[in-house]
C-alpha cells in the first residue's frame, strides 16, 4: 500500500487509576488507506475505542493522556496539536459517529440546524446555504422528507434514522476519514443492514477512508478491507479480511472465529474463551491473552511477545505463529 | 379474531400456554393506544426452551412482562400448569412467583449493589420457601456452585464481580427456589461473545439438570437458533410465525422471517460476498397508529392488495408450527409451504 491517509505508530494511552499509570492501549500501531475501511476488533476492555477516541483527542486528559506514539493523517502529526488546530482537524478532516447518537446530539437544536452549525464551522459559507447543504445532506442519507425533517428535534427520530443524522453530519464537510465506533450495534438487524449499506454508498460517495469498531465479526465479515484484532490494549493480529477468518494468525483471533455462534444447524455446545477479558490493572506479565490460550508456553508468561510481521501485511504477537496451525471458518 | 390461534401441536407436556394476549398502553386516557402485544399466543413445553424473536417494538419484552405480572394484560390467559397467572391474586399469586422467575440484560440493574451475594441470593430462599439459617447457607453454596462461582465469593458485592459473573448470580438467584419457568429476556446480550457462550453452555446444563423450562427472549437469532427448540417470530405485537427452530431457520415460511434471516450478518467474508439479501426498506409501523390488514405490509417484498386491508389468519406450515401471511391462503397459496416454493416473487 502506498502512500496511506493515516499511519497510527506506537499509539500508547495510559489513564491514572489512583494509584499510578495504566496502559490502556500499548504501543499500537497500523495504516489507513485512501478509500479503505479497517476494522478494528475486539472484546470489552481491549482498548478500541480508546485507540480511535486518541487518534483525534477526544480522550479526556486528564486522567488520560497519550504517553507515547504517533497519528499521522496525510503526513500531518495529530498528536500534540493545541485544542484549537484540534478543532480544524474534526469534522473537517476526521468525523466520528458513535454507537448511542443520542448522547451525540444535542437535544435542544433541531437536527437541521446541528448539521448547518458544523457546516459553518468548517466552510465560510452563509446561514441560507448551510440550512441546504443540512437538507441536502439528509436527502443523501435516506430520510425522507429532508426540508420538513430538518426542522424536527432529535427525540423525533428513530434509532435509525438518528444514526442516518449523525452519518450526514459526519459527512457533511467530506472528511477525508470516518472514525464509526459501533455505528449499528444498537440497532435491529434490518436496520442495521440498512445503515451498513448507507456507509458504504457514502463512502464510495465521498471516497472516504473507514476505521469501524465493533465487536461483531459477522460486520467485519461484511465491511473491512483489513482487521486489527485488540487485547488487553495490544495488537494481537492484523490481517486482510480473508486472510483473518480462513487462515487466522494468533490463538485469539481463532478463539474468537470459533465462538461466534452460526445460523446454520445445531452443533452441540458452543465454543467459548474459558476466563474472561483482563482489566488494565490486572495484565499479565507476558502475552496478555496467555491466561485463556490453549497454546500457552512458558515463555508465553515470561515477558513481553514481540508483533511478528508476516509478510503481506499481516502481523502476529504470538510466540508459537510459525509452528501453529489455527483453524478458522470453514 | 379474538379466537386464540392454533398452535403447533407439541406433542409434549405443556407448561406455559399463553392464548391471546393483549397488553395495551395510554400515556394518557385522552391518547391513542398502543397496542404493544395483540392477540399473542403460544405455547412452551415443560423442560423445553422457546425462542422469542423480534425487533425493538415487537412486544417481546412486553410478553414477558406481562406474564410476570409486572404490566397488566387487557385480556387473554397465560396458564401455567393448570393456573391463570394473569387473574391470580394475594396468595396466590404469591405462590406462583415463586413457579416463574426473570433474569435480564443488565444484572447491575437487578441488584441492590448494597447486599452481599449470600444475601441476594438468600433473600428469595427466605421470602419465597422460608429457608433460613444453615439450611439457607446451605442451598445458597449449591446454587453458587452449580452457576460456576465458589463459595469465596459469598461475601462479595455485585460490583465487585465482572459482567458475566454478575449474570451468573443473577441465574443463580431465579433457579434459587426451583421455578418451573425463567424468562430471559436479552440475557446474554451485552456479554462479550465468549462469555455469551459460556452463559448458554450454563443454560443448557442447568435445564437438563433440573428440567426448567426457558422463554428467551433475544434478538440475536444467531443464539436462539442455537438454544431453542422451537421459535415465536414476533412482528408489532403479532406473531408472524411460529414452529420448530429448524424449520424457521432453514425454511422460513413468513416473509418478515426470511427478511430478518436475511439482514444476520454472517462471519464468513466469502458467503457474505455471494449472499442474495433481502435488505427491507422503512422501518416497522407506529404502534399507536397502526395499518390496517398485515403489520408488515408496508415493507414485505411480496406485497399483495389483500395485504393492505385484513390481518391473514394464522395457519399450519409443513414441518411443524403456524404462519400468518396472505401467500399461505390467497395469492400464490402456498398451502403450507415455505417461501422458497415461491416460484415467481411478486411485489
């Protein structure tokens, strides 16, 4: 990949618990490219939202900080920017939505009116053309009656439909990258699939790069070009998307292929991660995922697994990667 | 219309039956209302797990809550081993709580964080069955033990316990009194899919243990296609079909089934990439102003005028359970058949 929009090195995030530092996303590191859609994937607690909420600050600091790492968009260092060319950067170039756009927009403005305000925040156009850029903008999104929905309040939509606000929002200034931290999880399937077909056409719209969080892999399965699977705050593995589910390169990433419950007929008793996911306070000394694995070695425990690069892209933090074969989906 | 609709025939020992449940809400006296669970029945085997499907607005939390008497039904029977729990009082009803219990999707929620596991667990051993004492230590140890957790961890409070530990204590408090019935409604929805896993793994030992039976409720057909025998497919307070797991899984015989099968992402890149999808526009119907005729009339694909103007009775299907659709009767007349013996797709 030449030439990619974002390159994340070494991203560190440590929040203070009281008692001293925790790192909450360890020395992370991967690429975005241009029109590219990366997943970002992983359980609770495995530090992927705070990696995105770190690439534009929008971590609270404090208690947290960026101890460490870069963020470079189109060659440009984002880490270490004052609030106010943090300002310019999202939005404009950077646009999050978020799992709950409720908690994201603001109750007492109509959504027209939300939309007009991040538009004249960006662009130096009048009041009249930003209100039309608002309704166009919900006309592109699929709500129907844009001029007169506008004008409506928040509460007055959908769960969907308040999704397909915040995606227009998102995209109202053409930002170069799409930050969509579980966009769909609380939506119904239907309108999940609704919304995840909506992205993808604005995407192609705008030619925008994706970075999209989620726990569920049968979304990755459907949108991202590439995964980076998270725990415990570190990269476990970093795959092409087939490349992740057929020939899958660290025990995690099979152990989570393995648990995903199928529609297809009834097979006895589910697979499942035996243990649950780490606290930061409580990583392990060595790999942290070698509580749970059922290939651990001593040297698993013993100290920190190096990311291996495997060739084409791909990367493993596991110590056994060149003598395990995994099994993925069939 | 009010006639309860005809099940599927079992063949068990019927332990829940529910026949034609409405439950309707005003904000208002003055306000339209809505009718979130409309003319609802089905019913669930002893030892047996049915699955409740449906999106938000569907009705399925209402069902539950109904049957718990936690909302008050507008009419219709839910019967449990021979007893009405909707017109049950006092006593009575006091004793059959102790026959049907709840757990939900957030246990923090369900717990007074004050107490100590002995006791959230014990109070209902001491309220409902008047086991005090040793004999409540007793019993609280065994319940520990059979959800996974040890007796170290009696003197804990629920925050200090992760997600799916909590809702391990939760299980562990409803099977406290030995119900024949626990309703979960999206009990392992906000649990990573590894403990969602070993949550289900529990279920499952837990019923072959003690022959309770289960409603779960979820929206996840993923999970419910896994754990239930037969499944209720629910669509703004109506049920749109009903049967075997199998059958509505393999060959879905409504529309809204096959829309909603459809939309399930799947973890598999390359059959995601093949897959014909039925992606349904809009979105369901306001409940305090619904459509006349088919609820889902303004999105199924196969649409025919009928549609628009009567609510299609429930009939049987081949291979077991009912489905409420024009196509069944009128139309193509699919005389039981499922959808894939649709040669041409109207619409």
């Amino acid at each position: 990949m030449t030439d990619p929009l974002l390159v994340v090195d070494g991203l560190t995030v440590e929040f203070y618990s009281g008692t001293g530092w925790e790192k909450v996303v360890d020395s992370v590191s991967f690429t975005v490219g241009r029109g590219e859609t990366l997943g970002l994937v992983g359980e609770s607690g495995s530090g992927k939202s705070v990696t995105c909420m770190a690439l534009t600050a929008l971590i609270p600091m404090p208690p947290g900080r960026i101890s460490a790492g870069s963020v470079r968009l189109d060659g440009r260092e984002l880490v270490g920017l004052s609030p106010k060319e943090l300002e310019s950067v999202r939005g404009a170039q950077v646009a999050n939505i978020f799992q709950e756009p409720m908690t994201s927009l603001n109750p007492a403005f109509t959504v027209g009116e939300q939309i007009a305000e991040m538009v004249r925040r960006h662009q130096k156009i009048d009041r009249k053309a930003a209100w039309a850029r608002a309704v166009e903008m919900l006309d592109r999104v699929g709500i129907p009656n844009p001029a007169r929905r506008a004008k409506e309040y928040p509460h007055q939509f959908s769960g969907g439909m308040r999704q397909r606000v915040m995606i227009a929002m998102a995209v109202s200034c053409e930002p170069k990258l799409l930050i969509a931290d579980e966009p769909t999880t609380a939506l119904d399937v239907t309108i999940q699939a609704q919304v995840l077909e909506l992205l993808k056409d604005m995407q192609t719209e705008f030619g925008m790069s994706v970075v999209f969080i989620t726990h569920d892999l049968g979304v990755v399965a459907q949108v991202c070009d590439r995964v980076v699977v998270l725990y415990g705050g570190r990269v476990m593995e970093q795959s092409g998307i087939d490349d992740l589910y057929y020939r899958p390169v660290h025990p995690y990433t099979e152990g989570l292929l393995t648990a995903m419950p199928q529609i297809g007929p009834r097979s006895g008793r589910l697979a499942s991660i035996p243990g649950s996911t780490p606290v930061p306070s409580s990583l392990p000394a060595g790999c942290a995922f070698s509580p749970r694995c059922p290939y651990v070695l001593d040297e698993c425990r013993s100290g920190p697994v190096p990311l291996t690069e495997l060739g084409g892209g791909r990367a493993s933090r596991c110590v056994r990667v060149h003598d395990l074969t995994l099994v993925g989906t069939k | 219309m009010s006639e309860p609709a005809t099940t599927v025939a079992s063949g068990g020992d019927v332990l829940l039956s529910i026949e034609d449940l409405h439950v309707t809400f005003r904000r208002r006296r003055t306000d339209r209302p809505v009718r979130a669970v409309n003319g609802v029945s089905f019913t669930l085997d002893r030892g047996e797990t049915i699955g409740v499907v449906g999106e938000s607005g569907s009705g399925k939390s209402t069902i539950a809550r109904a049957v718990m008497r936690l909302v008050p039904a507008e009419r219709g029977r839910a019967v449990l081993d021979g007893r009405d729990l909707l017109t049950l009082g006092g006593d009575d009803l006091r004793n059959a709580r102790k026959d049907v219990q709840m757990v939900f999707q957030d246990p923090y929620s369900s717990m007074n964080p004050s107490m100590v596991v002995a006791d959230l667990i014990g109070e209902p051993l001491e309220v409902q069955a008047g086991i005090t004492g040793a004999a409540r230590d007793k019993r609280v140890a065994e319940l520990l033990d059979n959800v996974g957790l040890s007796s170290r961890h009696l003197q804990r409070y629920p925050y200090e316990f992760s997600g799916g530990q909590r809702q391990r204590i939760a299980i562990a408090r409803a099977l406290a009194n030995r119900p024949k019935l626990v309703i979960l409604d999206e009990a392992v929805s906000a649990l990573d899919v590894s403990t969602q896993n070993q949550i289900i793994n529990l279920l499952e030992d837990l019923q072959h243990g003690t022959g309770v039976s289960f409603l779960f409720i979820a929206h996840d057909l993923a999970v419910v296609r896994h754990i239930a025998r037969r499944t209720v497919v629910l669509y703004l307070g109506r049920v749109m079909e009903e049967g075997p797991s199998e059958r509505i899984f393999e060959t879905p015989a409504h529309p809204y089934s096959e829309a909603l099968l459809s939309a399930v992402p799947i973890p598999n890149p390359a059959v995601q990439r093949q897959r014909a999808r039925v992606v349904l526009s809009g979105e369901p119907p306001d409940p305090s102003n619904p459509p006349p005729g088919c609820p889902f009339a303004a999105r199924c694909t196969y649409v025919m005028d009928v549609c628009r103007t009567t609510m299609p009775e429930p009939t049987p299907v081949d291979g077991g359970g009912i489905v409420a659709c024009h196509l069944q009767t009128t139309g193509p007349a699919l005389g039981g058949r499922s959808l894939s013996g649709l040669s041409v797709r109207p619409g």
